[in-house]
C-alpha cells in the first residue's frame, strides 16, 4: 500500500477525532469515547474506513492501547490504598481495603457464576474472561463522576474509588496470568509475569528516593520548561520501557502500560497536577481516540446480529452485571448507609477501557468470537451511559451539594448548645440535634430542630461540615469525639470543662475550647479588634466569613489576582503547613491551603463551589468562554 493511502486512513480517523467530541457537545450523558465508537462502526460500515489496510493505523492503534492502559494505571494513588489501611475505628475487624479485598473476592465468584449461566443459555464465551469482565471496573469513568459530585474525599467516595482502584488492578493481573497460562500452561514463561512485578517493584523503592532528592527535584522543574518538557518525556520512556519488557517476556503489553501508568503515579509529587493534565493531553489527544475509532471500526457487528439469539444475551450480561456488581457492594451498608451502597453497586458496575482491552485481546487470542468481542464491547458502551446516571439518582445529596452547610451538635443540657444553635440557624446553616433521651427528642423538635440519632454518624460523616460536641461532660464529650474521628468528620469542636483534660481532646485530633482559658481571648479580641468581633458574631448583615479548604486543581498553581472571585469576596489569610500567610496579589494557591475568605452571603455558596470543587470555569484563562450574563452576575 502506498503512503498516500496509508495517511488517508490515518486522516480520516483523526479528523472523526476532531469532529466526534463537537457533535455530541450538547449530549452530555454521552461519553466521547462512547462516539467515537460508534462513528468508526458507522464508517467501516459505509466503507470508508478499513483498519486492517493500514499498518499505520494498527500501529497508532496499538500505541493507544497502550496509552489508555498507561493512563488508567496513572490514575491508581498507591499511597492512599495503604493510608485507608488504617482504620480508625478499633471496634471495626476489617480495614477498609480488606472489606474492598473481599467484595472483590464475591464479586469474581458471582461473576463466575453468572459467567457459566450464560454459557449454559449458547453463548459462545470464555468463562474465565467473561468473569473478569463483570469483575472490573472503568476508573476512568468512575473518578470524573465522583469530582463532579464532589464527593470523593467523603466516606462513600472513598470506598467507590478504592474499589475501582482494586477492580481494575487485579484484573490485570489475573487477565495476565490466564492469557499466559492458556498459551504456554504450567511451565516457566509464566515465571515472566513475576520478573515484570518484580522489577516494578525495585524501580517503585529506588526511583521513590531518587525522585525525592532536592538536586533531582530541582533539576527536573528547571528542565520542565516548554521546549523541553523532561517530565513527559520521562513518563513516556517508563511507559516504553514497560510495554517492549512485556512484549519481550511474553506479557501482555497492557499489564505493563498499566504497571508503568502506576509508577508514574507513585513518583509524581503533588505540585505535578499539570505533568498529568500534559500526558492525558498527549494520549486522549491523539493515540486514545484513534484505538477507539479503530476498535468501533473493526467491531463485527454482522456476527452479532447475523443470530437473534446474540442480541438476547445484551439484556442478559447487564442484568447479571447489576446482580455480580450490587450483591457484594451491600457490605459497604455498615460504612456509607444503604443507599450509598446501593449507588456504588451501580457505579462500580461502569466498563470501558479494561472491558474493550479484553474484548480486542480476547479475539485476537482467539478466546472469544467476534460476535461476543461484538456483544461485550456492546455492554460495555450501555454501561458507560447507563450507571453513572443511575448513580447520580441514587446517592444521597450531601448538605454541601444542595448549598447548604451542616452543622451538628452535641448536648441539649445547656444554654450554651440553644444559644449557638439559634446563632448558626440565624447564619442559614442547617442545624441537627444529637438527643440523648426522649425527652430531648421532644425539647429540640419543639424548638424547631432536627433530630439526628446518634447511630447515624458513622454512615453520614459525608454529610456534616461540623461537629460541637457541647455537653457539661467531659468524659461523655471524649467518647463522642471518638465516635465522630471514626466516622471520619472532618471538622470536630468539643467543650472542655477541665483544663487538664485538654490533652486527651487535642491526642484524639479535635478542637478544643476551654471557656477558663479563651474567656481573656475574646475580650482582648473586642478590646482591640472591635470591627472584627462584630463581623464574626454580627447575624443580621450580608456579610461571612468563610474558611475553606482548596480543593479545586484547576486552581493549583493561579495568582490570586488571576482567580475571579465571585461578588466583592476578598481572601484575608491563607493557612499553609501551618503558616499564616498574608495574601499579595502575586501569591500563588496551592492544593490543601486553608483559605479564610470575607463574602457576601449571596455569593456564599458560589465561593464555596469554586474553592472545594472541580469547576476550572472560573478559571481567569477561560474567562473568554463565560457567557456575558454570567460574568456580570459574578462581577
């Protein structure tokens, strides 16, 4: 085949690249891959795109492949697999990457369940694979939907990524072992598999300290430069390394795009946020899209409708997917609620990239037909539209998510708790009462409260922006606090009486107040910041002061003076590594600052959005794509 011909194929699918994405704009529960499927199914069709004539094509293919691997492996954080390994609660036996270990463990063996079922009903299928299918989980797709809900550093956010995180990486590895076990059985190329992990792990514990030396970390930011760009090309040398090691010992090359995605991963420091956004440039830019297009394209869609008895086992492989995906995550119950649970069943039960990866290996191995590589690929589309929206109905709304700002509260024995509740209610927060008996019950409902039993705290840590733990108790206070750390709320204030029980509060994490030792503080506070004192207690005028955290990554790294801030909010200090520092329009925000920001109360929650979520649309260098109303309502 001539050049010629060989950069029209190439062409042609690029430019479905570039089209794709403008045209399903407006079809927003329409993932772009999902399109870019399809058109190249609709253009093979038509004849006017045949991949199996370029060798070019097959090759960009093959790269995208290993790319997506290498990107779905670059979103698996290591460290906070082992960091959730401690848990806090003592009563709990089970960490939560055990319970995750386990629910995985159900999930493969329901899944091979249902994977004999649809054997048995004619569908030609390997079990082993089918079951690995139904066993993974679509990380890619899962992470943007928990940003998008601002949920993922909550409890149920947590369990939901952490299982992705396990679904997809021991898939791939035990994808890798039965793909080498069928192809050369019990014998000593399967040993490779072992020399792949092994030397990930040696180049994991050197390159942690090599990439951690000051003159290597310095070196590195001076060459990060546009002309050069050493990270990237780094990040792409592992990922090569990975892949010809694979392919040399025999190992599927998408076991070591993903394994060379995970040390990227594990080396990248936290101020490395533009290296990713740079690599998901390069590959979703251009390798990614062109393996989709091709796989749409060669997707034999003849062999699936050729029989009817095809199309049955569509509906069949999604409802054992529910059942395979729903079953084990009802063990999450005890954790995040029941509908929570529920809702990660569903979510977890997203496939793409892995799924599509098995169905091209597969078929190529000659494991599965085309007609069921068809079917699964299929599937996997369906799900990709079907569960996130299903997940979005079902999760519980957070208070924060409907603008709001829950504040809970500890210790109806007092004046002290009716004050600070009727104050925070006068703020426009939403105030809960924890009761200790009926008669409280009826006390705080008359006043107008809402009761919040006291055993919904672990499974509804999500939602509370703040504890006040205020009864006259001190020891009652403490095992409360305790309580509230293992349902792992965020902000915990406790009352204590004894100043020498200070201790014991800051030792559990929460923070204290002591009306004997901050009773001086706050008439010094009048004394000499009278202003400030009525702008912290005053209720009646328009005005807040706000701390929050910076959560948003697209404004990692901006100028304050480049964030547009909405209404006339004004950032007074920002707590780093606990450093106060005095904001200049020069200074830069970074991830995790602590952030004390005086607003309007109209702006309020906007403010909110724009530092805890990820809406890089207030971002100054978009400007330009806001419309015209909108800036004027922010301005």
């Amino acid at each position: 085949m001539s050049h010629s011909n060989e950069f029209s194929s190439l062409l042609v699918v690029l430019a479905l690249a570039f089209f794709v994405p403008l045209l399903i704009n407006r079809f927003k529960a329409l993932p772009v891959v999902v399109g870019e499927i399809i058109a190249g199914l609709i253009f093979a069709q038509l004849g006017l795109l045949d991949p199996a004539e370029s060798n070019t094509l097959t090759l960009f293919s093959n790269i995208g492949l290993a790319f997506l691997m290498f990107l779905a492996g670059l979103e698996i954080d290591i460290p906070a697999f082992f960091k959730n390994g401690k848990d806090k609660n003592q009563k709990q036996k089970l960490s939560l990457p055990a319970l995750i270990l386990i629910i995985y463990a159900v999930t493969l063996l329901l899944g091979t369940g249902g994977s004999y079922l649809l054997t048995q009903w004619g569908m030609p299928a390997n079990i082993i694979l089918l079951t690995l299918i139904f066993g993974a989980t679509s990380l890619g797709v899962v992470l943007p939907v928990l940003k998008n809900r601002g949920i993922l550093h909550t409890n149920s956010g947590q369990a939901i990524f952490l299982g992705s995180t396990v679904d997809d990486l021991f898939t791939v590895i035990l994808l890798t072992v039965y793909i080498l076990f069928t192809q050369h059985g019990l014998n000593i190329q399967i040993l490779s598999f072992l020399l792949i992990l092994i030397l990930f792990i040696v180049i994991a514990r050197i390159g942690l300290q090599f990439f951690r030396l000051p003159r290597v970390v310095k070196l590195f930011d001076e060459l990060s430069q546009a002309t050069v760009q050493i990270k990237v090309r780094g990040a792409i040398v592992i990922l090569l390394i990975f892949v010809v090691l694979a392919e040399s010992l025999g190992v599927e090359l998408i076991l070591g795009a993903f394994l060379a995605g995970m040390l990227v991963s594990l080396f990248k420091s936290p101020q490395d946020d533009s290296l990713v956004h740079k690599l998901e440039a390069f590959g979703f830019g251009l390798f990614v899209p062109i393996f989709f297009i091709v796989t749409g394209a060669n997707l034999n869609i003849d062999a699936l409708i050729a029989n009817p008895q095809n199309l049955i086992f569509l509906p069949a492989i999604l409802v054992i997917s529910i059942l395979v995906k729903l079953l084990p995550a009802l063990l999450l119950k005890s954790r995040i609620g029941w509908r929570s649970s529920i809702a990660a069943g569903f979510l977890l039960n997203t496939h793409l990239s892995i799924e599509v990866a098995i169905a091209v290996v597969g078929e190529q191995l000659g494991l599965l037909s085309p007609a069921t590589s068809a079917a699964i690929i299929v599937f996997a589309i369906i799900t990709v539209i079907l569960m996130p929206l299903t997940f979005n109905l079902i999760q519980p709304k957070t208070a924060k998510e409907s603008g709001l700002l829950l504040r809970l509260i500890y210790g109806w024995d007092n004046n002290l708790t009716r004050n600070v509740a009727q104050q925070l209610k006068a703020h426009g927060d939403v105030v809960k009462i924890i009761p200790t008996n009926i008669e409280e019950e009826k006390s705080i409902t008359d006043e107008g409260f809402e009761v919040f039993p006291i055993e919904n705290l672990r499974s509804s840590g999500d939602e509370i922006d703040t504890l006040l733990i205020l009864s006259g108790d001190d020891a009652d206070n403490l095992n409360i606090g305790e309580k509230a750390q293992n349902a792992e709320i965020q902000h915990i204030i406790a009352l204590v009486n004894e100043p020498r029980k200070l201790e014991e509060f800051k030792r559990l994490g929460v923070q204290v107040f002591s009306p004997a030792l901050y009773r001086s503080t706050l008439i010094t506070l009048m004394a000499r910041n009278p202003s400030m004192f009525s702008l912290l207690s005053s209720t009646s005028d328009q005005r807040d002061l706000l701390e929050l955290t910076v959560r948003n990554s697209a404004l990692a790294g901006q100028k304050i003076r480049d964030v547009i801030l909405p209404g006339d909010s004004l950032i007074l200090s920002i707590k780093r590594d606990n450093e106060i520092l005095i904001p200049h329009g020069s200074t830069r925000l970074e991830l995790d600052d602590q952030v004390s920001i005086l607003v309007n109360n109209t702006f309020t929650y906007k403010v909110m959005d724009l530092f805890q979520h990820h809406m890089e649309r207030w971002s100054k260098n978009v400007e330009e794509t806001l419309p015209q109303t909108e800036l004027q309502n922010l301005n």
